[in-house]
C-alpha cells in the first residue's frame, strides 16, 4: 500500500469535470481521479473546514460511524477495472476492522472528515499514477510505460491524452504558489 495526500481538487476548463488530484509524499507521483461536481463540492467545502447549517451526505455518514462506536480507519483506492476505480473504507468497530465498499471518491470525502489516511494499492498506483514536470507543465510517464511489459493498452493510452490536454491547460505556478502559503 502507498499513502497519499490531497494535493489538489480541479476543474478541467475544456470539459468542466472535477478531477481530485492525489499525490505521493515527497515525489511528483500522482494519482488522477475524476470525480462528480457534487462530491468535489462537498470535498473542497470540508477541506476549507466551512460549517454548513445541515450536514452533508458524508457528514451524515461519520456521525453515524461515531454514534454507533465505530471509527473511519483509512480508506484504500483498491482497484482498477476498465477506467473505474474501487475503493474500500476501513472501519473500526469493537476492536475489529471492517472493509466497506465504496466509490473513491465517497471514501476520499469521508476521509476528510475524520482525518483518515488515504491509501492506494501498489499495482494501481503503478498502472494508473502520473509523473509531472511543473517546470513545463507535461506529463512525464504514465503509470508503468517505461517498463518491458506495459500494463497500459493503447486504447488505455488515448482515453489518457484527455487527461494530457487537461494537465496542459493547468496552472501548475499557481498550484506551487499555494503549496508555499
């Protein structure tokens, strides 16, 4: 398992689809994953800590996890099937760890709420995380390219130059502007 970071939630100019941008610690790793308008919403309203009158689905959720004894432990990104990723949320519950099925991006925003890790299974990582230069703003590689054997396929390959023209029309002085603050 590899831990990540929210590094970023976007919004793609061209498209206008959400995208949450996690990152690995310490490298310029990281893992793409589009999401819906209303969870990027209630993700960016948690990360600026923005207190709503009424709770939010995901707010919904963690106080339920709290009022029955239960703790959010992590969250996993735990697969990738024909461009959809899996996740599971770990809960803690009587001193025993239960692995609940879920969206990414449902178990991204929960884990928000409560602090909870972020992790990403290493072969998923691999396949599906980019390298960036912020320097010139391209992608370097995608996922394990440079090895013998790809695991990425050529359709794979095309439906990730959306993701190119995406990366290419990003600020990225203005992401290592924020990053300073």
């Amino acid at each position: 398992m590899i831990e990540l970071y929210i590094d970023s939630v976007r919004i793609s100019l061209r498209h206008y689809q959400r995208v949450i941008v996690l990152k690995q610690e310490d490298t310029q790793k990281y893992l793409p994953i589009w999401i819906g308008a209303d969870i990027a919403e209630a993700i960016v309203l948690s990360l600026q800590n923005i207190d709503l009158p009424r709770p939010l689905t995901h707010d919904l959720m963690n106080n339920l996890i709290i009022q029955m004894g239960g703790k959010v432990d992590s969250i996993i990104v735990s697969k990738l099937e024909h461009d959809t990723y899996f996740a599971q949320i770990k809960i803690e519950y009587n001193n025993e760890i239960f692995k609940i099925d879920s969206r990414p991006s449902d178990a991204i925003a929960l884990s928000v709420r409560t602090n909870a890790p972020i992790f990403v299974d290493a072969s998923v990582f691999e396949k599906a995380s980019i390298d960036i230069d912020l320097e010139n703003n391209v992608i370097l590689k995608h996922g394990n390219l440079d090895s013998n054997q790809p695991s990425v396929s050529k359709e794979e390959l095309k439906k990730l130059s959306a993701f190119q023209d995406f990366v290419s029309g990003l600020d990225m002085n203005d992401l290592e502007e924020k990053k300073k603050d």
